[in-house]
C-alpha cells in the first residue's frame, strides 16, 4: 500500500498545481496595455532562451536547388538548406506562375502534423524522391494538403517534414533523436524552429515574394514549432493554429495516470518551460497580429487569450472555430466545469471539446482567412 506522506507523484502534483508559470498571462495582474508590451518581451526573450539555438550556426544557411517541376498554375520546387554543421533539411516550394518581382505574392510557410510528409502537404503524394514508397494510410489527406490549397490562391508556400520523419528519418527513431539532443542541451522543439526560421529568413528573400505579407500554417505537431516561431520572428504576419487549445500545465495535472504522461514523449519537451509559461501564454503574447485556432480548446483557455487580444487594441484579429461538434454552446457541456484529476486523454478530450478522429487541417476555416490576414 502506497504511504501518501512519501508519494513523489504528488510532490509532483504540488508543483505544477501550486508554482504557476513565472510569465503565465494574468488578465486580472496585466491590466493596461503598457503592462502587457512589457510582458509580451518578457516572455519573448524567454522563449528565445529556450530554444537552446546552437553557438556554431552558420551566418547565412546554404541553400541548394534540386529541381523544378511544372504544375497546372504553379510550378513544385525542392531546395535543400544546411543551417548548422552536419545538417540539411529539405524542403518543397509551390509558386504561382503570375508571380514576379513586379507581381509580389504573400508566403505561406505550411508546417504538418506527426508524420504528414511535405509531399503531402503538397498534393504530390506520388513524387518518387528515392526514400520510400508513396505515402498511404494518413487521413484526410485532401485537407491536409494545405500547400497546394494555398498556391491555387495565388500565394508562394513552403512545406517541410517534421524532424527526424519521412525524409529526415534516420537510424533511431524521433524519441530517441529528441531524447540525446536534450541530453545535450538542445531540444527537438528548439531544433524544428531554429530550421523553420532559417527557411522564413530565405523565404522572406525571394523577389518575388512580399515579406510583408508573411504567415505560418500549422497543423497538430506544427503548431508547437509555429507559436515559439511567431513570437521570434517580427516578419510573421498571421498564424493559422489548425489544434486544440488548452493549458498544457492543466492537461499534466489532469492527465494522471502513468501511462497518459507527457501525450506524446520527448518530441514536446522544451526544458524548463512549464516553469515560466504555457502554450495558451505563447498564443497571448503573438497580440495583436491575427490569430486563428481553427479547432477550438477549453473555453475557459480560448477566453483567457481573448482578453489579451482586448488588452493589446485589436480583439478581432483573434478568432477562435470549435470542432463542428461543438460549434453549437449547448453540445459543450463541460465548459467552465472544473477539469478533474486522474483522468484519461480520452477523458480530457471532453473537456477540451476535441473530436480526435476528426483532427485534420480545416482548409475550408483556414484558407479563407489567411487570404484575407495576408491582404488586408
């Protein structure tokens, strides 16, 4: 029988209930907007630190052309790019034909899911690149082929692979990967921003493309890398959130038995965050640019970054879709319900008005209302 007085996994429960994050947004304690730019560089500048860039990055990345190839309308370019040593990381690019150093388009940088390869993201799930089979047995892969929706509206887009998959993939597998990098004080979230940044920066580069009109698409996995990316780079115009939102420090507490630890392993670990902030923190801080979460959260969490928005000047770049289940406030019956412990993902789930079968990039939210971030 367990003896309470001695249980670590309580002493645990104590630190995450009862030490909130340092830079956690307190509308109640950031109360005008002075109050709130100076917590926003705060929380920047710590974010930054987090990242555990690397000291032998190189000044200029190289970038390395591989092919072109000719589409309906847009053309499907593949690039390499080393940003640090013993380091290259490919990458497709669609741009439209009526693009010109005369004719600028938006850039899109389009960051997938777990696994979601870039050629799907692209619509070219049958491109032979020489590392395995056509890709198969992903969902939804129309509207996760958020690229091609994107160039078809005349903007120039970027699509990479999530480290350590697909193309990247190497000898031992991405929990492993992350688990060394952190070994050596860097981190799999770190990494993924610091090659993704790398990619704006030359992106941002392009004649034919408006630096000033630039945004990130993310969907699940991506959008871990896409909130550090937005509040480091001042070039990020607008950011299409495609997951659920929810303080991660509350799904820890929630979440209690062993086998719910940590939703995912080591790929999530950013070391030290939860001892300064969480991801609903890193959503605030991006205001007032617009920000779309297109799949919902806690209510409670939506709301709480809702009054940041209010606070900077410009609550509606903010907006928020549920899940189409939960569109309708009456099918969210667990708003505001205080989220219990010991429970499952499954169980949170509830709490946090996700739908899991139906996670996938909304195009028909997301699409539209980036045109529109982009332009305005």
């Amino acid at each position: 029988m367990m003896n309470d007085r001695y249980r670590t996994d309580l002493f645990v429960q104590h630190l995450y209930k009862d030490q909130p994050g340092k830079l956690r947004f307190d509308p109640e304690k950031i109360r005008t907007k002075e109050e709130f730019d100076a917590w926003k560089e705060q929380v920047r500048e710590k974010a930054y630190e987090l990242m555990q860039f690397p000291e032998d990055a190189y000044e200029k990345p190289e970038v390395r052309f591989l092919f072109s190839r000719q589409r309906d309308g847009y053309r499907v370019e593949k690039y390499e790019i080393s940003p640090e040593p013993e380091l290259w990381i490919p990458f497709l690019l669609l741009v439209p034909d009526t693009v010109s150093t005369k004719n600028k388009a938006p850039g899109v940088l389009c960051f997938p899911g777990w696994d979601v390869p870039k050629e799907m993201l692209c619509g070219e799930e049958s491109m032979n690149l020489g590392y395995g089979e056509p890709v198969s047995g992903i969902s939804y892969p129309f509207s996760n082929a958020m690229a091609l929706r994107y160039v078809r509206k005349g903007m120039v887009a970027l699509a990479c692979d999530n480290m350590g998959t697909c193309e990247q993939e190497g000898l031992y597998d991405r929990q492993q990967f992350a688990l060394k990098m952190i070994f050596k004080g860097r981190n799999y979230v770190g990494l993924s921003v610091f090659c993704r940044w790398a990619m704006f920066n030359w992106l941002a580069e392009q004649d034919y493309v408006d630096e000033n009109r630039m945004g990130l698409a993310a969907h699940s996995l991506g959008t871990e890398t896409s909130m550090f990316l937005a509040l480091l780079e001042p070039r990020v115009k607008a950011v299409s959130h495609n997951d659920f939102m929810s303080d991660n420090e509350q799904r820890i507490i929630s979440c209690f038995p062993p086998e719910e630890f940590m939703f995912g392993g080591h790929i999530h670990i950013v070391p030290s965050m939860h001892k300064w902030f969480s991801f609903p923190d890193l959503i605030a801080a991006f205001a007032p640019k617009p920000m779309l979460l297109s799949e919902g959260g806690v209510q409670e969490d939506l709301e709480r970054i809702g009054k940041a928005y209010a606070l900077a000047g410009a609550p509606d770049n903010y907006q928020y879709v549920h899940y189409p289940e939960f569109q309708d406030p009456a099918n969210r019956k667990l708003d505001y319900q205080p989220i219990p412990e010991g429970i499952t993902n499954e169980e949170y789930f509830r709490y946090a008005n996700v739908v899991p079968e139906h996670h996938y990039y909304k195009t028909e939210i997301c699409i539209p209302w980036m045109e529109k971030a982009l332009n305005s």
